[in-house]
C-alpha cells in the first residue's frame, strides 16, 4: 500500500528523499493536493503557489540527483544537504517573497508586491525549502483567534466550528491539518504558542534578535519575532536550524552562533527522555490564571507529573509582575504598531483611495478608513495616545518600567538554578467563532500565559500535552535567552515520555469533514454562530 506522504513528518520524508523512496515532486504534489482540497473548509491559505512549488520541487530533485553523482556512493553528497531540502514549508503571508503578495491579513496591502525576499526567505531558498503558499493570519498580526483577517476567518481542523488561535492561525492550521509539514509564524504576544497550543502542535518564539526581522511586515518592533511551526520537536527545530542567526541588515538580530545540535535531537524516545533527570523546573504559581479552565489545568498538572516521573524536579516558583503584563503589552504593542503603521499612507503601499479633488488628508484618511479593520484601528488610536506629549511618561514610559521588572522576575527564578519554567500555554482550549470578538479584553486575556514572555525577550516553546473535551492542550516550557536547544530537548524528552499517549501523533478529529468542498466555509460558520447567539439559541464558549 502507498503511503501518504502527508501524515509524515519532515524528518521522514528526508530520510525517503535521501533512499530515493521519494521524491520532492511527489511531497509536493501530495500536499498541494491537500491544501487545494481543504482550502474551502479551513481558509488556511491565502495563497497555494502550485506553479512556483513544483519548480522549487523540481530544483530540489535535481540537486538530490547530483548529490548523489558526486557523492562517494552518494553519501557524502547528500548528507551536505540540510534536513530541509525538497521539503514543503508555509509562510504567514507577512514574510516577503520577491514580487509575491505580502497581505499581513489587510486590505490595505492588497495588490502589494514584495520588491525582495526577506531574511529568512533567502535562508530557506538556500537550504532548498519549497515554499507551498502563503497563509492567512489576522490583520498585521493583531489578534488571537485569526477573526481579524480581512481575508475571513480560519477554522481548527480539531473542530471546525472553533479557530484556530492567532495571529498564526493559518500557519498553525495549515500545519495541523497536514497541509505542510512546516510552517512559520510571528509571536508578538503569543501568536505563535497559542495557536500551536489550539491546533495540538509545536510551536517556538525563539530569543529576540534570534531570527533577523528583514523583510517582515513589522508590528511592534521591541516584540516581535520569527519561528517555527511543526507536529513534532526534531522538525520545529530543524525549521529554527534554517532561519536563524546574524544578520546586518536587522540591527537587533544578535551575532550569537545556531547550534548544529539542533539538527540532532535525539532519535530514541527513552534517549530523549533521560535527559530530564536531575533538570529543575519552576511552575510559575501566577500562570494558573483565575479563570483558567479546570480541565485545562489538570492535563498540565498531568504533564508536570510525566516530567517528575522521568526524574526531574518540579519547583513552585514565583513571577510577582506577571499580573501586570497584560497591561503592559497593551500599551508598548500599540504604541510601537501606531508607529510602525504609519507608512501605510496611500502613497507608497497597496490600497489607494486618490479622491477627485487632490486633497492629500482626505485621501489619507479615506485610504486608512477604508484599508484598515477595526482592531487595527483600535490599536492606532490605543497607541497614538499612549504616546501623545503629556502622556508619554504616564503610559509608555510606566510600562517601560514595569517590563523592566517583569525581566527581572524571569532573571531571578533563572538565577537561582531552574532550568526551564513549565506553564498552560493558554486558559483555555480552542473557542467557538464569536466568543470573544465582542469584548477586546476578553480576546486579549487569551495570551496572559505568553505576553510576559515577549516583553522579557525570551524564548519559549508550546508543545502537545493531551485532549479536553476532545482539544488540544499546549504546555509551555520558557528558558532563559539563547535557550532554544534546551527546550527542543525538553519538549523532545516530553514527547519522548508520551509517545505511548492516546493523544500523542493523534490527527485532527476534522480531517475527513475539511474534505467538503461544497459545505460552509469558516465564514459562514461564523456567520452561523453569530445568528445563533444573538437569537441567545447558544451560549458563547
Ligand atoms: N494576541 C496578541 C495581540 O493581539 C498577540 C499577537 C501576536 O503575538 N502577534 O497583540
């Protein structure tokens, strides 16, 4: 019987590139045709480059091929090649890719064409990634649940009345659904754990500065960062492997060497899992949030207990500041997203509104009414006035302040010897479509287990750790800066100890259904939903 080249992980399929069982043609045309097949469903993808995806394909093939001629027996040529070659990757669709669309999930860059590839682009096209298309995201990466797209919402193939998280949800979905073995996001402030967490994958925000930000839609500049989405650990960091490191032209990405290491993390899982003994790990006792549903809770107390079991130690520690982060995120977030926003003016990018007339503000401000959603909006005038003369000090520079203090909390904990901090990566499971887009704040409680995270530069990781109620629960492992091979290996090791688990390598309960080409779209399930609630028929969950 074939095998579906889609249920493999990348590593697997590698290793069937390298025996010549396969080829980067097939991987591709195998996950193309899923994508294509399941866009209607899930909403995934803004963009599927079949054309440019084969030919990527196909250069990937013929290097293999003379890999193999100029090897001696072929081996050395072909283990030249990195993990990555002839493999599908998808990008959220603020990644530019010389003269393809870079949306950021607004209007207001429709019809945009990036002039260069970004960063991590050049990186990938180097190790010889294909890129399978672009995926869909809420706008400028704002939001938790990809409700925000201008381009519809995405649905969770674990349950397609439910999204998927945000602002990756499309990269998360798209992965989880065996679109693409791979694919990368931004996390500002969660937005790549928690959609990880909602679509039952791995998903890492590396240190700051660890992956150059050239040639990525900015939204708030102090915060944001590039990584990796996978269904397990080796690949999540095999992805990382590709894309990070120094580079000029990103003045904050740090000259702090990759290590190869993460290219080989261990293969067995009892190998994997030995690693845990005698490591320390710190529960940070404010990340059990008031709020915070019980079951989710209990499956990370469950997963404390595997690593306890496995021989490492699990301390109650304290992060005192934590209950402000929320807050602070949502004045340095805006602040740095009004100005970074504020080149989106008509003139220069995507959408214009020139009105009759030559009035240059009315054509501004028709421009931005017109190109921008309303959560973009909110944030604009969150920040514009966060930043305003005779504000400033009470508002930006506070939250300065207080980040400043938040860092410190992480650098303590760090300091007296725990390895790795263990947290929910979100309170909750995934959420019907609506249930939060009524109340902003309710939205934004949904990353207060991942904000503090960002405002301290850090890295942290969100990997699988059981169902509730049939969902994905992420657990969140935070290091300290430059840590990402130490969580690798510790989410490697919990995988490891797992791997026996019902849930462990369980595929998404909505596969078949995301078949239906003809059924609702996420759109009109969201539609649905709202018909109901307001006639009070469901309550919102
Ligand atoms: N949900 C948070 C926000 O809307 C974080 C988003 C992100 O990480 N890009 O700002």
């Amino acid at each position: 019987m074939a095998i579906d080249l889609t249920s493999l992980l990348a590593h697997e399929m590698a290793a069937l590139l390298r025996s010549g069982s396969t080829s980067s043609r097939a991987l591709t045309e195998a996950h193309l045709a899923v994508a294509e097949r399941q866009n209607h469903a899930l909403n995934a993808w803004l963009l599927i480059d079949r054309e440019g995806a084969l030919r990527q394909a196909d250069a990937a093939d013929a290097r293999i091929a003379a890999a193999r001629r100029d090897g001696l027996d072929g081996v050395a040529g072909l283990a030249a090649l990195h993990p990555l070659h002839g493999i599908p990757v998808g990008l959220k669709d603020l990644i530019s890719v010389e003269g393809g669309q870079c949306t950021a999930g607004s209007r207001i860059l429709a019809g945009y064409r990036a002039p260069y590839d970004a960063h991590i682009v050049e990186r990938l096209r180097a190790v010889g990634a294909v890129f399978l298309g672009k995926t869909n995201m809420d706008e400028f990466a704002m939001g938790s649940s990809n409700e925000y797209s201008a381009y519809g919402p995405v649905s969770n193939p674990w349950d397609l009345d439910t999204v998927p998280g945000g602002s990756s949800g499309g990269s998360a979905a798209a992965v989880a659904a065996h679109h693409v073995p791979l694919s990368l996001g931004t996390d500002t402030g969660g937005s790549i754990r928690q959609p990880a967490a909602l679509c039952g994958i791995v998903g890492m925000k590396p240190t700051y500065g660890r992956v150059s930000r050239y040639g990525i839609v900015a939204f708030a500049s102090s915060l944001d960062q590039i990584g990796p989405f996978a269904r397990d650990a080796r690949d999540a960091a095999a992805l990382l492997h590709a894309v990070a490191g120094r580079d000029a032209r990103d003045s904050t990405s740090a000259p702090v060497s990759v290590p190869d290491e993460l290219l080989h993390l261990a293969a067995s899982d009892d190998e994997a899992a030995s690693w845990l003994r005698g490591k320390r790990f710190g529960l940070p006792r404010e990340y059990f949030v008031a709020g915070m549903d019980p079951d989710v809770e209990r499956r990370i107390r469950e997963g404390v207990a595997f690593l306890e079991d496995a021989g490492a130690r699990v301390e109650d520690v304290s992060l005192p500041h934590t209950d402000y982060g929320l807050a602070t995120y949502y004045i340095v977030a805006p602040a740095e997203a009004s100005a970074n926003l504020a080149r989106y003016d008509g003139v220069r990018y995507g959408l214009s509104r020139r009105l009759e007339g030559g009035d240059f503000i009315a054509d501004y401000l028709a421009t931005r009414g017109e190109g921008f959603g309303a959560e973009v909006k909110r944030r604009i005038m969150l920040g514009t006035y966060a930043l305003s003369a005779g504000y400033y000090d009470a508002f930006y520079l506070k939250a300065q302040k207080v980040r400043t203090l938040i860092k410190r909390d992480f650098d303590e904990v760090f300091a007296s010897g725990i390895d790795a901090l263990v947290a929910p990566t979100s309170p909750s499971v995934a959420f019907r479509f609506g249930a939060r887009t009524a109340d902003p704040v309710a939205m934004y409680l949904s990353d207060a287990c991942t904000l503090p995270v960002n405002m301290a530069g850090l890295p942290g990781i969100s990997i699988p750790c059981g169902l509730s109620e049939g969902l994905p629960v992420g657990l969140q492992l935070i290091g300290p800066a430059w840590s990402e091979l130490m969580l690798f290996r510790a989410a490697r090791a919990f995988e490891g100890l797992t791997a026996a688990a019902s849930w462990s390598g369980m595929p998404p309960t909505h596969l078949a259904a995301s078949n239906d080409g003809a059924g609702p779209t996420p759109a009109d399930r969201a539609a649905a939903l709202a018909t109901l609630a307001a006639a009070a028929l469901v309550a919102p969950r």
